[in-house]
C-alpha cells in the first residue's frame, strides 16, 4: 500500500497501485467502502490481469486517514482523486466507479477529465 500526503485537510491518502499496460484503471468503491478490501479479487481476474490498476481508499474510509478538516463532499473527494492523478502523472485512465452515480461522474470528470476515460456507471470496458 503507498500514500500520498495531502497539504490540505493535513492527511494521507492511501491506495494500491498494481503494475500493468496503460491505460490505468482507478477503482472508487462507493462512499462507505474500501476499494483496498472490495476489489482485489476482481482485479486478479484474467481479463484485467496485465492493466495497471489503482485501489483508492478516499479519504475517511479503509485504510486512509479520517480529518476532521475535510467536508467528505464528492467534490472534496474528486479534488483528493485529482491529487492523486496528478501526483502519478497519469494522463490517459479508465475509472471504474459503479456506486457513485452520475453526481460522482460528473464531480471527478469535471476536475480530471483523462483521455479513454470510461462513461457511465460500471466503467465501461477495461
């Protein structure tokens, strides 16, 4: 598990960050979940084995940090995400994010629009 320190609410982001082809695949549990204990299992599946796959716990939930200076909005959510992309310097990426919704596509999308990036609930095609 690596973490990224963010400045702002003072924190540590924590995800896994599995090696692979690009594009990256980013997978959001929805809010209350831990991407890092809900989708292991799917990503040794062999149609994903060989993508590059990120398992990010947000901010208050799995293994990541809880701050008491953090709102836990889906926009304070989508600013720590596209943190976290620009600290990994990923420019074309696939986010899976089934339980989000469309408020949570358009919140991330807005903020950190990627190349190949898949629409709608369930992420599209790996």
């Amino acid at each position: 598990m690596r973490c990224l320190w963010l400045e702002h609410p003072g924190a540590y982001l924590r995800y896994h960050d599995l090696p692979g082809e690009p594009p990256a695949c980013m997978y959001l549990p929805g809010l209350g979940g831990a991407a890092s204990g809900s989708f292991p299992s799917l990503v040794a599946q062999p149609a994903l084995l060989g993508r590059r796959s990120l398992l990010v716990d947000l901010l208050g939930f799995g293994f990541s940090d809880r701050p008491e200076a953090f709102a836990y909005t889906l926009e304070d959510h989508a600013h720590t995400l596209a943190a976290l992309l620009d600290h990994l310097g990923l420019a074309a990426l696939r986010r899976l994010r089934p339980q989000l919704g469309r408020v949570g596509r358009d919140r991330t999308g807005d903020l950190a629009p990627r190349p190949g990036d898949a629409a709608g609930a369930g992420g599209g095609k790996p």
